[in-house]
C-alpha cells in the first residue's frame, strides 16, 4: 500500500523535521515541508499532496487565511490544521471554513497521524477536547465570550466580572496595568459592552462565573 503523501506547513524546523522524520511509521511521507506561509498554496498545487498539515501561526500568511484560499481554489483539498494554540474562535473557524481536523501539537504523535489518516479517507477527525469544544460552542452560540475571546482575555473578562479591578487582575497575572486596560478595551470592542454589570451578566449568562 503506498504511504498517505502529506505536505506540512510549519515554520517551526524543529516541528517539520520531527513530522518528516517520525510520521513513515504511521504510514505517513512527509513530500515536503514549507516555512513561509505564502509559499503554502503554490507548494501545494505543484506537489498536490493528500493532505495538508498546517501550522496556524506562520510567517507573512497566517494558516486560516491559507485555508480559506485554498479551499477556494480546491474544494476538495484535505486540511489538518496542528497548533499549539486551543482558542474556541479558532477552532470554531478551522471547523467552519472545512478543516478536516484540530490537532495540538502537545498531542501525541499518534493522534495527529489518525487525524492524518482521517482526512485521506475524507473523514473529519478531532480529538475529544477538541470536539467537545466545538460541541459547547454549538450550544452557547457565536455571541458568547468563549467565542469571541483570546484565552488571556477570556481570563481577565472573567476576573472583572467577578468584580476583580484593573491593579488586582494586573497584579495576579504579573502584567503591567496598562497593558490590562489595553487588554480590557479589546474585551469590550469585541464583546460591544462598556458597564462592568455587563460583564458580570454575560458571565453567568455562559456559565464563566456562579451567580
């Protein structure tokens, strides 16, 4: 049986060189590798692999700006996307743009090869916490701050609601206050409130916090 041909995209050389070197005992050929991420979808239409492995956060071109393009150009092409970050608005993106998986990269190797093998057979694959994620997403909404926040924002949207100041939540997560208040306006545009009882309400409304 020829091995699944996969192309990975990852700027990290420590990364693309351990997928090249270790996944050929999952069946798996590593046909190239690309750091730069405006390289990604030329690579791809020149090798025309089975699946795609890609990073999130590349240089020049971030990985869902690729993913969507591609996907634009071949509807068809298998993507799994491998990140170190577990952002529930990036999730949810990958799944809805047509990712075929979600796989940290502190996974083991085994699940990413699966998650590999998966999309060869046009299956989605994606690990429990990963779907359990987007099952929790499915439940709560768009709207919801689990959606719209980065994972140190979540944290200090929640501190304020439960009625923690700016020196207080600066001085337990070690960061200078103004980065707290840049932090806290970036909650606020995303979520379009200004009230602290706004934050307290959406809070208990997507059980972050007990009433």
């Amino acid at each position: 049986m020829s091995p699944i041909r996969a192309l990975v995209a990852d700027d990290h050389p420590m990364i693309s060189g351990g997928l090249t070197n270790e996944l050929p005992a999952f069946g798996i050929e590593v046909v190239a590798s690309v750091a730069d991420g405006s390289q990604v979808i030329g690579k791809y239409l020149e090798l025309k692999p089975d699946v795609l492995v890609l990073d999130l956060r590349m240089e020049q071109v971030k990985g869902l700006e690729v993913a969507t393009e591609l996907l634009a150009r071949d509807r068809d092409a298998r993507i799994v996307f491998y990140s170190q970050f577990k952002v529930d608005r990036i999730i949810r993106e990958a799944y809805r743009i047509g990712g075929m998986g979600f796989v940290p990269k502190n996974a083991p190797l085994a699940v990413l090869a699966e998650a590999i093998s998966s999309a060869y057979r046009r299956e989605q694959y994606w690990p429990p916490d990963i779907a359990q994620a987007l099952a929790k997403m499915a439940v709560r909404g768009e709207e919801a701050p689990q959606a719209k926040l980065a994972e140190r924002e979540l944290l200090v949207f929640k501190m304020l609601a439960e009625g923690q100041t700016h020196a207080e939540i600066a001085a337990t997560l070690h960061l200078n206050p103004k980065t707290i208040g840049l932090i806290v306006q970036q909650i606020k545009d995303a979520l379009h409130i200004s009230r602290p009882a706004e934050f307290t309400r959406l809070a208990i409304r997507y059980q972050l916090i007990d009433e």
